[in-house]
C-alpha cells in the first residue's frame, strides 16, 4: 500500500501549528463543522480548477481511475509518464512519505512543467509553501521539472461569468527558483513535522493569532473547549 505520511493539507497545517497537525493526523473526530462559506469556497475552488484545464485541453484525470487508491494513482501518473501522455491532471507523487497530486502536469518540447491552480487573485506565502513541497516531491521521486508554476485568477471568482473564456481569466507566474532554493528548508519542516507526530501525546500549544493565519483552523472549538475546561481542572487526556 501506498503509505503516506504527510500530504499538502497536513503539511501546511503543521506550518501553521504543530498542534493542529498533530490532532489533524491523531484526532480527526475533533474538527470543528465547516461552515456553509467554506464550502462554498471548496466547490468554487473546484470549478476553477476544471476551468484552468481548459487551457491545457485532453489530458487524462488520475483522480478518475478506479479503484480509486493512492497506489492506483501513484501507478497511473508513472504509466502516463512513461507513456508520454502531454497532459495530466492530478498528477499523483510521492517521496520522503510525502504524498501529493498536482493539479496539471503538461510535457512540452522542452521538458515537463507543473502548474498548481489557486482560486485567489493574488499569490500568498502558504502558495509559494505549497508549490515548494511539491516540487521537492515531484523532483524527489525521480520527475525532473522545467518549470513548476502557480496559476490564479485576475479578478474574483464571483465577478467571473462561468462562459468566459478560460485564457483571460488566468494569471500564470513561475515559482521555480524559488522552489528550488526551498529544498533544503522544506525537507527541515518535514523533519520537523515528522517529529510532531511521533510524539507521545498532543503538543501544549495554547490559542492564539496562529490559530487564524493563514487560514481559520479545523480545531479552534476543540481547543477553546480544552483551555476552558483544563482551567477548571475537567479536562480529561485524550
């Protein structure tokens, strides 16, 4: 089977907050609800992602293979490679115990460039993050890339009529030279990440302004609810 440690959701927690990704990994059941707006966001991130595959027209989609299994996907994308498809969505790799699915992966007359679809109209830090730790995948497990890109939008999704045209919607900027000068420090955050969830319990980490940046975390209410009661002495090991 094709196990995996830490993916693109778990390692941006961990960046975020060595808690959330331990209780993430260790006590899922614990998350809060997600709200309507956030699953809102979620489908609209979808939408934009298939729109974006419109500028890279009749690629294959791993995440359509059946069964559908991360040992399935990781046998596919490399079948696809090898085969010398020009085009693949969701491009699944895995290295280090780092398992990632790229959402266009496109070979050109010069090599093989990554594109990572963000439905924002700029490029935050937590992107260039994310495009780091799957270029040092990708290249980890033996794909050597030209190119590794973020692709967003130039005005907000909901001033987007969903008939435009793709190509003038879209921003494409370049992250290579930043992925790579990541390497080193991305395979330190694993490490570090790596150690978190080895750990013999839940890190002592108490809330505060990381538990909102970059993003609202999944486990506000379960630690709110564990200050408040280890205050008045209920609270109970997990």
């Amino acid at each position: 089977m094709a196990k995996h440690l830490i993916s693109k959701t778990s390692y941006i927690k961990g960046l975020q907050c060595k808690k959330a990704v331990y209780l993430y990994k260790h006590y899922p059941k614990h998350k809060d609800a997600l709200s309507s707006e956030r699953l809102k966001r979620f489908s609209a991130g979808h939408e934009i992602g298939f729109m974006a595959r419109k500028l890279f027209p009749g690629g294959i989609d791993i995440s359509a293979q059946i069964p559908a299994t991360y040992d399935e996907y990781l046998k596919s994308t490399q079948e696809q490679i090898k085969l010398g498809k020009e085009v693949i969505y969701e491009a699944t790799f895995k290295y280090n115990e780092v398992l990632v699915m790229l959402d266009i992966l496109v070979k050109t007359e010069t090599g093989w460039k990554a594109i990572e679809v963000k439905s924002s109209i700029a490029i935050s830090e937590t992107y260039r993050e994310d495009a780091s730790l799957q270029y040092y995948v990708i290249t980890g497990s033996g794909l050597e890339l030209e190119d590794f890109s973020l692709m967003y939008l130039n005005k907000p999704w909901n001033e987007i009529e969903k008939e435009e045209n793709a190509a003038s919607i879209f921003i494409t900027e370049s992250q290579i030279e930043r992925c790579k000068s990541d390497l080193t420090k991305v395979h330190s955050e694993i490490e570090d990440i790596r150690r978190t969830l080895a750990g013999p319990g839940i890190p002592s980490i108490k809330t505060g302004a990381q538990c909102n940046t970059p993003y609202p975390c999944d486990f506000i209410g379960f630690c709110t609810r564990q200050e408040s009661e280890i205050a008045e002495g209920l609270f109970e090991n997990l």
